[in-house]
C-alpha cells in the first residue's frame, strides 16, 4: 500500500532547510523533492528578497559614499556642510538640518543646513519640540506627518516651508550624544526600522568627521597661538639690554600673554648654591616673603633642567607652602629651568589662580620661552659688565 504524501512525517531542519532520509543523510530540499518526483528546479529571487537584497546594497553604497565624503576634509564648517548635503542626496529628502550642542549654554544651536529657508531655520528655538527632547535622549524620533498634529508648535512654518515628514536622529560621539540632525521631506514618509538603523550608523560617522575636525582646528589654531606668544615675548625681551627692564618684561608678558595669575624668576646667586628671587609680578609682598624655596622637591628637579608642572599645589607634597599658596589663591604651578648657552641660570615659574592641567605641548613651549628668557638675561647681564668695564 502506497503511503500518502500528505500524511507523511517530513524531518526538515528549521535553519538550513535540509532533510532527513531514513539513513541520517541530510538532502537539500531541491535534492529531495526532485528524487521525490516533483520535478527539476530552477533558482531566482522572489520580490520581497529581492527587495530586501537591494536595499541592503544600496545602503551599504550609500553609506560608503557618505563617509567617503564627510571624511574628505577637516575643516569644520566644511566638514557640516558635506554631512546635511550628503544627508539630503543620499536619503533623497527635501532638507537637512544639524544642531550641536553648545556646553558652556547647554542649548542646540544651527550648525549647518541644506535645502531649507533661513526663514525656517530662523522660526526659534527647538527645545520645546518633543522629538528634539526623545532625540536628545538617544531615540530616533519620526514624525509621519506634521500637519496632522494641529498642535505642533511650528505647523504653519513647516506647512509654509513644504514640510510633511521629520525624522530626527541622535549625533553619538563614545556613548555622548554632541547633537540631532533632521531629515526633511514634502510627503509623509513611514521610516523602516532599515532606515533608522542606517542614519544612526550615518550619525555616527558624522559625530567622529566633527570630532576630528574640531580636534584639527583646536590644534592648528593653538600652534598660531603659540607662534603669535613666542615671536611677541622674543621681541618684547630683546628690546633692551637692561637687565632689570628685561627681567620685569618676562614676568609681566607671560602672564599677560598665556592667561597666568603670576610669574616669578629666580636666578642662582655667584655662588650658584641659592636661589635668589629677581623678578615677580601678581604676588603679595606677604606671598613673595614667605621663605626659602631651593629646597622644594619642584624646584630641585627644575634646577635638573626638568621642567615640572603641578595640578593642586595646596595637596601636592613637592610644594612646601601650601597654606600660603591657598591663601594666596594659587592652584597651579609650572616650574622650569631658565638656560643660556647650555648652562641653568635660574628657575622661572608660571602660576595661575584656576585648575589647569599643563600638557605635555604647553610644557614644551613654556621651556622655549623659558630659554629665551635665559639668552635675554645673559646678554643683559653681559652688557652690564661690559658697561661697568668702560667706567
């Protein structure tokens, strides 16, 4: 008696699709059912597959051709612009917008914008938008269409702007969100679960092109910084040959220039076995009597042509007074050697009244200055001799 098909217990593996024979041989199903007499087959694709196949190529496209594009530059305002330009081809939406944080006020302001009115972009503030606040919170947020919510605060201008659909997706640098931006477009749009993942790995990329670019300008704008403070302290100490001018110069321009609290130099005596206090400006007469410093731990190791920069000096224990530098109001301190044509003359020492963490670039600057300062005192002390030789 022929057993029927429709009654038969099939053992069919539930992920790869295989079949079991009765020997433990597992058959791919084409195989099987060909054996099986249902015919030869044939492979294509069906149009949800195909769909799905295509679209996850066009996003990897799109997103290769994207972060080719914000990465191509490391000016900032460049770098904005390419990221809601990009956004807006990619995505083929009307406009894009991106707000970035601003952490001294804690507000979204415009960064940059692509295919919107400055009228539009300048409607006010976005804080009392509730897909800002979701999208703040690290949701990607999408408003089907605006101007079915009678209540949104901004219809009439969305409605003027020829704006339906907005999708507003969280800017994430390291788990720290920096920003939102806005995908606009003129119809309603229902975003795919698909769509929202691609943005937020788009976001992503855009966040580390922002970073990079503001560390680039942070950077290049330092070292012209740096350049403008050396060449104005190299003119101001080679203005004269009087040592006394020239050593009030150096405590006064430091400060002035490098944003300190006060400076100080002392110079080794004849003998070079003290230090003696030559030059001071922003300390109290009560701060600058306070005692000896040769024997502070800083200051030895300064004396080692080893510049030494201190966070806290109220806690730290290579600064002796403590106390008096607290009540002086000093909360950093960079120690370093003062050297003319190779040899340590003295220590000079930068102080500021706020936390400050001295890198490892300020140092380095700090102790070019420093040697300047050194070359300046020692012609000037040159010069005085050779004026006193002439008498």
């Amino acid at each position: 008696m022929k057993t029927n098909r429709r009654e038969m217990l099939i053992p069919i593996c539930a992920w790869c699709k295989k079949i079991r024979r009765d020997d433990d041989y597992w058959e791919h199903i084409e195989e099987y059912l060909t054996s099986e007499g249902f015919g030869v087959f044939t492979h294509g694709m069906c149009p949800t597959c195909a769909e799905k196949i295509f679209e996850k190529r066009v996003y990897l496209e799109s997103y290769q051709n994207i972060c080719k594009a914000i990465s191509s530059s490391l000016s900032l305002d460049e770098v904005l612009k390419l990221i809601v330009s990009n956004v807006v081809k990619v995505m083929n939406v009307k406009a894009s917008m991106l707000r970035l944080i601003n952490r001294d006020t804690q507000k979204l302001e415009v960064a940059a914008y692509h295919g919107l009115s400055e009228r539009y972009v300048n409607k006010g503030p976005v804080e009392y938008d509730a897909s800002i606040g979701d999208a703040l919170s690290g949701k990607a947020v999408s408003i089907y269409d605006i101007m079915a919510d009678e209540n949104a605060r901004y219809r009439r201008d969305a409605e003027e702007e020829g704006i339906r659909s907005i999708l507003s997706i969280p800017v994430r640098f390291k788990g720290d969100i920096i920003g939102v931006l806005r995908m606009y477009s003129s119809e309603p749009v229902k975003y795919t679960e698909e769509d929202l993942k691609f943005m937020s790995a788009i976001t992503e990329q855009a966040a580390i092109a922002i970073i990079n670019a503001k560390t680039f300008e942070r950077t290049v704008s330092r070292a012209k910084e740096y350049l403008r403070v050396f060449e104005e302290i190299t003119k101001a100490v080679s203005s004269t040959l009087n040592l006394t001018e020239v050593l009030d110069l150096i405590v006064r321009k430091l400060p002035e220039v490098m944003n300190l609290k006060a400076a100080t130099i002392r110079l080794l005596d004849p003998t070079e076995e003290k230090l003696e206090l030559v030059a001071a400006y922003g300390l109290t007469e009560k701060y600058l009597s306070r005692g000896p410093v040769d024997t502070e731990e800083n200051v030895r190791e300064a004396l080692q042509a080893r510049p030494v920069a201190i966070y806290d000096v109220s806690t730290d224990p290579r600064i002796i007074y403590q106390k008096e530098a607290k009540e002086e109001g000093i909360r950093s301190m960079l120690t370093l050697p003062v050297i003319a044509r190779g040899k340590i003359i003295g220590v000079l020492r930068l102080l500021t009244d706020v936390p400050r963490h001295f890198t490892e670039e300020d140092i380095d600057f700090s102790a070019s200055l420093a040697e300047v300062c050194g070359t300046a005192i020692e012609n000037a002390r040159m010069y005085e001799r050779l004026s006193q030789l002439k008498r």
